[in-house]
C-alpha cells in the first residue's frame, strides 16, 4: 500500500465494525425544545420486551441532562406506563435529588453540563412481550422549567 494513511483508516473501521452494543441495555434520550422543559411536553420513550426476556429483572433509571444555570437541587417527575396490550396505565411521582448545598451536582459533569442517571423502579419484571412506552412530565412549580437539555430512560438487566 502507497499511503500508510488508508492503512490505519482501515484497520480502525474494520475494529468498529465489530464493537457492539450490549443487547441487555436500552437508553434513549429526548432533547427538550429550547432547553426549557414546558409541563405540556410529555416525552414518550418505547422500548420492546421480547418473549425470552419477561423472566429477567431489570432496572430502569431516568436520565437527565441540565446546565449548570438549572435552580433546582432537585426536579419532580411523573412518570406513567402503559403496558402492551393494556389501554391503562400506571403513573408514579418520582421527587429526584439533583445536587446537594454541601457536594453540588451529584450527576457527572463536563463543562457546565451535567448528566444524571437515577434509579427509580429497581429489579423490575416485564410480564409482558412487546412494546412498553414511558411518558415524562415534569411537574415542577416553575414553568417551562428552564436549563433542562435532555430527559430519557435507560433499561438494564439487573446484575
């Protein structure tokens, strides 16, 4: 080969062509318009269980990402669930600690963002195959809640 160049650049493609994602870990994340999260946005994360999977345990966190400018050491969430084939659902309040006066953000931070990944529904079991959705309101006092980028939900099998 003439130039050494496209020799690497083939060696590092063939190696991220064979990186995968874990198959037992789902996360999705929504960016909030403008970064200020109105109570009327209700995102909606759907994720599927498949047959073999409704014996595992899982644990499901919600993900959020703020600047540093967010006011709040903390952000109240509903979240509810609607199961496949169910026309209900289930709603929880989640009061979900952002920071501390004493240690600051609690999430990881880069810059003058910071990322949170909060569990809030421990070894849960799916019962049911297909597809789940989760839908995400803030129900802070202040509203649109400002200095919120993204909210999501990440889904792992319990270890």
């Amino acid at each position: 080969m003439k130039n050494p160049f496209l020799l690497i650049l083939a060696a590092c493609s063939l190696q991220l062509t064979g990186c995968t994602f874990p198959s037992d870990v789902f996360e999705k994340d929504i960016v909030i318009p403008g970064q200020q999260w109105e109570s009327n946005f209700k995102p909606q994360v759907d994720f599927t269980i498949k047959d073999q999977d409704t014996t595992s345990l899982y644990n499901v966190y919600l993900v959020l990402r703020h600047s540093d400018a967010y006011n709040y050491n903390n952000i109240w969430v509903k979240g509810t669930v609607r199961q496949p084939g169910d026309t209900a659902s289930k709603t929880q309040r989640y009061d979900l600690t952002l920071g501390t006066n004493d240690k600051g953000w609690l999430g990881s931070g880069m810059d003058d963002i910071y990322e949170h990944r909060i569990l809030i529904q421990p070894e849960t079991k799916f019962k049911r195959p297909g597809t789940y959705s989760f839908i995400l309101e803030q129900i802070m006092r202040e509203d649109p809640l400002k200095h919120v980028l993204n909210v999501g939900v990440r889904v792992e099998k319990a270890k």
